[in-house]
C-alpha cells in the first residue's frame, strides 16, 4: 500500500535495491492502461520489454530514474544520451505533474550535451508528449504473435523554453554600436523613446513628409523622435518577419518599450481597401514564432497597447476593424486552401511582419501591436490592388496625421 502521500515527489537515479518496485510499476501501469488501447499480443511484448531483468541492466547502466513520495516509487523513466524510454507513473499517481517531473529532469539533461530529444511514444502516452512539444517524426510497426502489428511513432522535440538572459546578444551588440557613436547604453536606455512606431516604407515616407520628427539616434535604423513629444519616435520598419524580429531586438536593448507595426496587409473576406485593422494578434505561418518559443497557433498582441490605439483611433475618429489576423513567411504563395482556412478562422487581412514583432517583443517582455491599412484584397475573385485609389489614400493620411499627433 502507498504510503506517506503528503510527501512531495522527488526523482532521483535508480538503485538496484529499487528494481522490484519500479517493475511494478510499470507492470501495474501496462495492465492497467494499455490493455485499454492494445491487443493481449501488444500488451505481451510491453512486458516482455520492460521486464524486471531489463530493467536491472539498465539500472547498472545508470540509466533509471525513480520518482519516490516518501519510501515509495510512484513513477519511473529511462535516459539513454537523447534517448527517453520507459516513461510509467502508477494510475493513481497519474494527473499529478509526476509525468512531467521526469521529463523536465530528463530533457534538461538532454540539451546539455544533445540538441533533441527523441523517444518511441505508446498510445497512451501520445498526448502527453504532443502537449510538451514533441512532433512526429517517423511511422513505425512491429509484427506480434498471430500476425498482430503493433504501430508506434518516434517522436523528437527540438524547441526548449529559453532564458532570454542567456542570449543577451542584442544588448552587447547596440552597446558596441553605441560606443562607437559615443554614446554610453546606460545613459540612452534614460532617453531614448518609450514608443516607436515602425512604419512600412511609404507610410514611413509620408511621415518624414509631416516634418512631426527629428533624426536623433541611428540604432535599428533612423530613429526619429518626435517633436511634440520626445517620449515617442518613428523608424522605417522592416520587411519580414525575422528582419522586423531583429529590429526589434535593437530597438528593445536601446530602451524602447512599445513597438507599433504600421503596415499595409491583403484584405480577405469583410475588409475593404482603405480599411484600418487594429490586431489583437497574428495567425503564425512563420518560422520566427516557433523560434522564439511560441507554441500556439495565434502569437498575441498586448492586449493593453492594442486597447490604447484603438482610444486614441476613436479619439481622432478613425473607424477601424479590430480582430486577428494572418502573418506569412511567403507573401506570393498563399494557396486557396490556406486562405481559406484563415477566413475560416476569422483572419481580417494578411501580411508579412506581424507575428515576427510580437514573438521578438513577447521574449524580451514588451509590448507590441499592430495597425494594418487594406491596400489590397484577395477576397474577389480578381486580386484588386488598391495603389492611387482615393480610400486608401485617405486613411493613409488619417493614421500618419494621428502617430503625427496632427489633426
């Protein structure tokens, strides 16, 4: 019987004087779960290579892991280099965060010495792998007894959270930058401007046209500081997600705060060019999201600034679109399936930076939001382009005159 269930479980490595309990476990756990999802073949072959002699020799190999709550085993796993196997938690112990104790043990072995970590996953525990990020690598069977075929999938995980502290590299590259202009970081992260907007290029154009600016700092571009307020500055954004993500991170390390995209996008279905849409966060087809560990489907604006602008565009008595929207990685090549699936998901326009701020500003802990002028659609049956027509030429003016603080 379990015993001393008020204790908080620690993984340790495994003794041979542990080999009969953590048999057990697994015993207990196959016979228990798996006969819910396999043949008496498949079930047969999981204890056949889990069984107590196996187990002992990878206890010798120092391989073995054991959870214990008090004097008790509860939950065991096997690390073998990049390798995770064996992976069991006693049924009453399951839904506890002991799956998990082991797999954060086992993974942070694993990057010290191995960029991936890989293991074959059972059916029961498919879900629960796919939840700390593990991706499908590979279809495999195996042929049992009475032609039974049990099937599996190798799995690998490559993406592990990141300390942004550990890679500082923006901050040590723009004080170097900045000591060659003569400026000292610590003193211009005092001064530098709180809010940039990061302009696409004609809007970044029709700007400089307002005269609302003065060239002041040359860190991620031209950084323009505005001369109603030297609080908020304007820089000509890049294009692409990874080129506006390592513009951010330079303009972060100066000291910026509050990154605003200001940008033009493909309207879809419910969006007309001239439209304004103010962004609560982008659809991800982008590689720069998952590289900066976001997982989910949508990487979020913050919630705060986007509820700012949306004031401040009603303020001036802008109308707007607010809701989400798609960022690509390839702007020519968006099939009608894709499309298709991004109207279905609501996406109010598509365009290229988007997801790229957000994941960058989400890693360094700022805020960042989007503003998005229709100059095209797709959402026809004839791509329109909306260059020279007056809408778009309008709301252009109406944003610029409203960054510009000008009326």
């Amino acid at each position: 019987m379990i015993q001393n269930q008020i204790n908080k479980p620690v993984i340790i490595r495994a003794t041979l004087e542990m080999a009969s309990q953590i048999y057990e476990v697994v015993r207990s756990t196959i016979k228990e779960i798996y006969t819910k999802y396999y043949s008496d073949e498949a079930v047969g072959f999981f204890l056949a290579l889990h069984s107590k002699e196996n187990i002992l020799g990878d206890i010798s190999e120092g391989k073995v892991y054991a959870v214990t709550l008090g004097q008790d085993v509860v939950g065991t796993g096997t690390l073998d280099k990049d390798h995770i196997g064996r992976v069991f938690v006693l049924p009453q112990f399951q839904g506890q965060g002991i799956g998990t104790l082991i797999m954060e043990r086992f993974e942070s072995e694993i990057i010290k010495s191995h960029g991936a970590a890989w293991l074959d996953s059972s059916l029961p525990g498919g879900k629960f792998f796919s939840s700390r990020g593990y991706i499908a690598k590979e279809y495999r069977e195996y042929t049992l007894e009475n032609n039974k075929v049990l099937a599996y999938e190798v799995m690998c995980k490559e993406n592990f959270p990141i300390d942004p502290d550990e890679y500082n590299a923006p901050s040590q590259l723009v004080r170097r930058e900045m000591e060659l202009q003569g400026i000292d970081l610590d003193e211009l992260r005092k001064v530098f401007p709180k809010r940039l907007y990061l302009l696409a290029d004609s809007l970044y154009d029709a700007m400089l046209a307002k005269n609302a600016g003065t060239l002041t700092y040359h860190v991620g571009g031209e950084v323009y500081v505005m001369k109603h307020d030297n609080g908020v500055g304007f820089v000509k954004g890049e294009m692409c997600s990874p080129g506006i993500a390592t513009q951010a991170e330079d303009l972060i390390a100066a000291g910026a705060r509050e990154l605003i995209h200001v940008g033009f996008a493909g309207g879809r279905v419910g969006t007309r060019i001239g439209d304004v849409v103010i962004t609560d966060g982008a659809f991800n087809d982008t590689a720069v999201a998952g590289l900066y560990g976001c997982k989910g489907e949508i990487v979020e604006s913050s919630k705060g600034l986007t509820d700012s602008l949306c004031k401040e565009m009603e303020a001036k008595g802008i109308t707007y679109r607010r809701g989400y929207h798609w960022t690509t990685d390839a702007g020519y090549v968006e099939t009608s399936w894709r499309i298709k699936y991004m109207e279905d998901k609501g996406a109010l326009c598509v365009e290229m930076e988007g997801a790229g701020l957000f994941s960058a500003a989400q890693f360094r802990s700022c805020n960042a939001a989007g503003i998005y002028v229709i100059s095209d659609s797709g959402a026809g049956d004839d791509w329109e382009l909306g260059w020279g027509e007056g809408a778009l030429e309008t709301s252009i003016n109406k944003v610029i005159d409203t960054i510009a603080n000008k009326v």
